[in-house]
C-alpha cells in the first residue's frame, strides 16, 4: 500500500510486473491472448490498435445506447416499485444491455440471452479461485480454470465469429460500436489489424471486463445512497437542476460533477477490480524487501483506498472530498489501476455510470430494507454478497 512502491510497480517499472499467473490461469479460456492478458509486443500492438475506440469522441457518441438502457431500467424498476428490489441484478441486465447493445448489437443471430448466461456461469465458475491458481503451482497441476464450462464456451466463441465475420462484409452501424470501432483498428506501427480470432478474444474482454464492474459500481453507488440521504438529496438536486430534458443523455455529463464524485467516491469505498496481482519477472526491491522471480505481488486496492495515513476518515461516504483538487497522492487512489496497463474503459465506465445514476435519481428515491444489508465478498471482484436489496419510491 506504499504508493511509491505502487508506482514502481504500475509505471516504473512495469516491464518487470507482467500481470500474474493467477490472472491468466483464470481468464485465458475465455480471452485468449487478448489485451487484458497479453504481455510484450503482442500486449503493445492490441493496445495501439485498440486505443481509438475509446477515444473521447467514440465514447461519448455510444452515449444514446447508455441512456436508452437506463431509460429501460427505470421502466422495470417502475414496475415493481412497492417492493424490495435486488439493485445488483437490475444493475447487471442495464450494463449487460449497453455493452452488447455496443457489441454485437441487433446483428442477426446474436443469442444475447444465451452469451449472457455462458459469461455469467464463467465468471461465477472462474470466481472460486483455487489455491493452486492463487499459489501458481505448476501448470501441469489440474486446476478448476481447465474445467470449467467448455461447452458454452466454445458456442460463445463460435456464435461471435459468425457475426464478426458477417459485419466485416456488411455495412457498419451509425454510430460505429465497438465492433465496427476495432474493425477499422490498425496499430499505427506496424500496420497490424485483428484477424477474426483476435476482434472475438478482444470483444468478449469488453463484456467480460466491462460489464458486472460497472454494475457493480452502480449498485454500491445505490447502496451508499440510500443509506445517506443528505448526500442522495444533493445527487438528486444536481440532477434536476442541470438536466432539462427527460433523458440524461451524454452532453449533461460535464455538468454533473457532484454525481461523479458520487461515482468516485463509490469506486473509493467499493473498487469492483479490489485486489490487482502481478508477477515478478526479474529481481527487484519493493519497500526495503526482496523480490525474485516468480513471486506474486498482491496489491490491495480496497485496503489503500481505505488506508489511515492517506485518506482523511477514510470510512466515510463523502463525495465532497473528490469536487477539490485531490489533495491525496496519486497511487492512493487507483480503482483502474495505473501506467500503460491503465483500464482503457475507463471513461466509457465513468460516463456509462453517470448517465445511470443520474437518471436512476431523476425517477425515484432510494431507501434501505431493514435486515438486508450487503456484504462486501471478493470474488474475482467485490460483490455484494445477498444482493443490494432496496426499495425505489417513485419521485
Ligand atoms: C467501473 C468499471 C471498471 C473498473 C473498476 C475497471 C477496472 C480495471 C482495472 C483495475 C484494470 C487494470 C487491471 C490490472 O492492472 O491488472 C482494467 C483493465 C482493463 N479494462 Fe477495465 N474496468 C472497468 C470497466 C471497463 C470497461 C467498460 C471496459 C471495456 C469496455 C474495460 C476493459 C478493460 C481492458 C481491456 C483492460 C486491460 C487493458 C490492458 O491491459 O491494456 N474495463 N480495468
């Protein structure tokens, strides 16, 4: 949690960090040598290629599609408004909706229930950790990310290859989505374009890491709403004040501040991504300790982000501490991590947030069901253990 330690690690000397054999072990079956995985020059050239689709101006044109989801959300949720909802399955179908409405979107064939579910069951299969994925054993040693869920899989696989394979010879959407984005992606470099295999492995990482993170941050973010209500009133009041016309939609983001330090101080309190490995490649010092080859470095976000000496009442829930000039070093704060491996969805994630949030706040109030109070459980990322179960009152 030393963060000039963190920024050894993230930024000096990141050739010396690839990401952990855990990481791996656990998401090559689904992502092949996509960018999430992929290290040196294979890692470099995806990342080139795949930068402008997540430029400003691509993201913010994929807006409309985040504020029809949450158009739809509200909907649902007015459907059911006099009893407990479960915010984090609610918020789970609105983030899967944007991110295949921004993938493999209306293209015919597209079983988006049936991808859904083969993500889910991965993920939760993926989620019980072995300890010898955690201690890397050799790799020889059976291990549960061998085993799990093959066949669903390998239809996923099979299913998005033959819409890639379609969209490349058909026109593209207007706005172009992400498939269409990393279709026309080359690396500057070296000229390099993605074969089929590659835009499918790269795709299915957009889902994968795209999509319960987000979900996740919008349920915690409702979770500590509805249990503050001077900080839910204030959201509220931003809300009401800075967007006029019935949709939230991607140019009011610039004037919600106060719902994206909601959104900050959310991912503060509860990081999706709470624990972040590495292994050591070569030789090195971290905080006066040795380090050799092969070890894994664990780095605990959710502790720095929570650390006494680095952040001033480091429980509390209070955005405000996000509207000044963060005053607090920059490697105590790292819910996307840092340096060239820097999350490269994070704008897309923050602005997918807000347009969420914030007209989630526009149509209800938020208030906390006696008794069912989540708890925070790691796996693979900070879930709320039994759901964000809260009651929505129309406003
Ligand atoms: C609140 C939501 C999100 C959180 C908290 C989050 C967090 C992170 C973190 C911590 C990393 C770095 C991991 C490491 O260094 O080991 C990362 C990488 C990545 N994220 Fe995100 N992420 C979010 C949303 C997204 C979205 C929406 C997408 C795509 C649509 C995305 C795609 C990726 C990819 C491709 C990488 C790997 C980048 C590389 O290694 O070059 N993430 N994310």
């Amino acid at each position: 949690m030393d963060p000039t330690a963190l920024r050894h690690i993230f930024l000096k000397n990141v050739d010396n960090y690839p990401k952990s054999a855990v990481t791996k072990n656990l998401l090559k079956p689904a992502i092949g040598e996509s960018l999430f995985v992929a290290e040196g020059a294979h890692w470099r050239w995806q990342r080139r290629a795949a930068a402008p689709v997540f430029s400003h101006r691509n993201v913010m044109n994929l807006s409309p599609i985040m504020s029809s989801a949450a158009i739809r959300c509200c909907d649902r949720i007015k459907n059911q408004e006099n009893y407990p909802i479960n915010f984090f399955d609610e918020m789970v179908n609105t983030t899967f909706d944007v991110i295949s409405d921004v993938t493999f979107s209306d293209d015919e064939g597209f079983d988006r229930v049936g991808v859904h579910r083969a993500i889910d069951s991965y993920i939760a299969e993926a989620g019980k950790i072995s300890l010898p994925d955690i201690l890397g054993f050799p790799d020889w040693v059976p291990r549960l990310s061998r085993v799990i869920s093959g066949k669903a899989l390998k239809q996923m696989k099979t299913l998005a290859d033959s819409v890639i394979d379609r969209r490349r010879d058909g026109p593209s959407k207007s706005p172009p989505d992400l498939l269409d984005l990393l279709l026309a992606g080359v690396d500057p470099k070296t000229q390099r374009e993605m074969n089929t295999g590659e835009l499918r492995d790269n795709l299915l990482t957009f889902i994968v890491a795209g999509h319960e993170t987000t979900a996740l941050t919008l349920s915690w973010a409702l979770y500590l709403l509805a249990n503050d209500d001077r900080v839910q009133e204030l959201a509220r009041q931003e809300v009401t004040e800075k967007v006029l016309s019935e949709k939230v939609q991607g140019r009011d983001i610039v004037n919600l501040k106060y719902v994206r330090s909601v959104i900050d101080e959310t991912l503060r309190l509860y990081p999706p991504a709470a624990l972040v490995s590495r292994t050591a490649a070569g030789f090195d010092n971290l905080c006066g300790r040795e380090i050799r080859p092969g070890d894994t470095v664990i780095i605990p976000i959710y502790a720095l982000h929570r650390h006494h000496t680095l952040w001033r009442n480091p429980d509390d829930f209070y955005p405000e501490r996000f509207e000044t000039d963060s005053p607090q070093d920059r490697y105590a704060y790292l819910p996307f991590g840092d340096g060239p491996r820097v999350c490269i969805g994070a704008n897309f994630a923050i602005n997918e947030a807000v347009i969420i949030l914030s007209s989630l706040l526009k149509r209800f109030r938020f208030k906390p069901v006696a008794g069912l109070v989540p708890s925070p459980k790691m796996i693979l990322t900070l879930r709320p253990e039994g759901g964000v179960w809260l009651m929505a009152e129309p406003i």
